[in-house]
C-alpha cells in the first residue's frame, strides 16, 4: 500500500530525511516517533506529496507520488489526512465541512453525502454536533470532526500529523480511542 525506497528531503542546507525505506501493508498502524523538528510532519507530508521529495520514491497504492507525471489529486482521493490543527473551515457547519469534498471530488449527491457525513458524525460520537460551527467545538471535538471529515472520502490510508499534540490532555482519550477504532472497521 505504501513503499518508501531511499526517501531524503533537503530544505536548502538542511537534509531533514535520510535514506528512509519502508513497506506499510494495508491496515497496518505505524506510529512515527521522535522530537521536535525531527522530521515527522516532512515525512508523512513527503507521503502525501505535499512536499516533493529531494532523492528517493515514494509510491502509495500504486501512484508514484515521486513521479511528476503522476496525478496526485488522483492518489490523494485514496489518503486521508488528520492535521495537528484540524484545518476545518471555520466558516461551513460541521456537516458542510464534511459533505463539501465527497460531493466535489466524487460527484456525490448530496443526501448521500449528508447520510455519510451523519454515519461518520456518530462513528465519532458527535452526532449532536451536525449544525454546529467548528469555532463552538471543544478542541478534541473539532478533531474528531477532522477525523470524520477525512473519512468521508473514504480513504484506503489515514495519516495522522500529531493528531492530540493541539488538545488539552483531558481530551487526547477520546481522540485516541476514535483512532485505535479505525482499521479494525476500515
């Protein structure tokens, strides 16, 4: 599903990523650790092919994200993306935010992106929330909605960028078990 051959990334004089290799198998969870500025986003972003890569392949179910000919809009509707600031639209409802990319992307008709986007609402426990506006949503909520919103487009890949690291720590449970819940139910 994802290999990684050689991966480096360079940002002028600084080499972030070095030779970095890697198979990750479908439905298979990897946590990526380490410190502060050591990488982490870079590489989930070199996956993604928010960042092209200096040296090395980066392939995610099939496409060469390495590969400038690639279609990455294409590879990216199969990748989901959780950010460590949850990057909802502060100005669409929780349910506008989850419908906008299935209805966009796919073509989707809208009630049964509403019926999706209602599935996913109470897959992370925040049906109650369908109307409300990100800016009325604790931070573990807005996240959750984050998570949902991703899920929406139905992605054989989730990647996470320091999904909690934004919470209070009160909150960080109800994230993670949203999380663990995630490819035993695909």
């Amino acid at each position: 599903m994802i290999h990684i051959n050689n991966l480096h990334k360079r940002f002028g004089d600084s080499h972030v990523l070095r030779g970095i290799s890697c198979d990750i198998k479908p439905q298979e969870v990897v946590c990526i650790i380490g410190p502060s500025g050591s990488g982490k986003s870079t590489f989930l972003r070199c996956m993604n092919a928010l960042e092209t890569v200096s040296e090395g392949e980066v392939e995610v179910n099939g496409f060469a994200a390495h590969d400038r000919a690639t279609d990455l809009n294409k590879m990216r509707e199969s990748v989901g993306m959780v950010f460590q600031r949850f990057n909802l639209f502060p100005h669409k409802t929780v349910l506008e935010n989850l419908i906008m990319a299935p209805m966009n992307l796919r073509g989707m008709a809208r009630a049964e992106a509403v019926r999706l986007a209602e599935e996913l609402l109470a897959k992370v426990g925040l049906s109650d929330k369908r109307d409300a506006w990100p800016s009325s949503l604790s931070g573990g909520q807005q996240q959750r909605v984050a998570i949902a919103r991703a899920l929406a487009m139905k992605p054989s890949i989730m990647l996470f960028d320091e999904p909690t690291s934004a919470l209070d720590p009160e909150l960080v449970g109800d994230v993670l078990e949203v999380m663990k819940t995630l490819p035993a139910k695909g």
